[in-house]
C-alpha cells in the first residue's frame, strides 16, 4: 500500500480476523450485530428517532441505544418485544455442532 492510499473496511477487518481474541469477539457478538442491524434499519425507514422507538416499544431510549451499538446480546424478552414491535422474526436454532455417533455394546 502506498502512502496516503486508504483501506477498505473489509480489508481492515479481514486484518483485524486474524487476531484470535478479536476473531472469537466476533463471532461471540455476531447474533447482537444482527440484531442491532435490524433495528437501525426499522428506525431508517420509519423515520423514528430512538426515543420514539422506544415508546413504541415499551422500552426506554437507553435500552434501544444499547441494541443498536451490536455489542450485548439482547434478552429472549427483548427479542420477543421487538419481534412484536417491528413485525420481524427471529430464528433460534438449537442444534448439536456435530452429529454424535451412537455406540452399541455388547455385553
């Protein structure tokens, strides 16, 4: 890169990856960045302040600040609220990482 040239920020981030504490804090805030997308993108096109949100909610304007900085995970509650609130779904999948094998003994 030459001098005064500027990253992307996908290029920052793909540097940033590579550190494994900044990778797993990632992926550990992946489902509240998600969320938090939602949310802004909803205030967007309604031409909602956060306050106005909130009300409409039932929330209070520091808790909607708070889904929308992508850092903590947002409660089953507060999902169950926007859901209703927002008309949007959320998907929660429980499912083990890798199938498990069964073993038969004989004895």
């Amino acid at each position: 890169m030459k001098i005064g040239e500027l990253k992307t920020a996908e290029e920052v981030l793909a540097e940033d990856l590579r550190d494994p504490e900044f990778h797993q804090e990632w992926v550990r805030t992946a489902p509240a960045r998600a969320v938090a997308v939602q949310v802004v993108a909803y205030r967007a096109e309604h031409n909602l302040t956060q306050s106005a949100l909130a009300r409409r909610l039932g929330m209070k304007q520091p808790a909607i600040a708070r889904l929308e900085t992508g850092e903590h995970a947002p409660t089953l509650e507060t999902l169950e609220r926007l859901s209703w609130g927002l008309g949007v779904e959320f998907h929660i999948d429980i499912t083990p990482r890798s199938p498990t094998t069964v073993q038969l003994v004989d004895g």
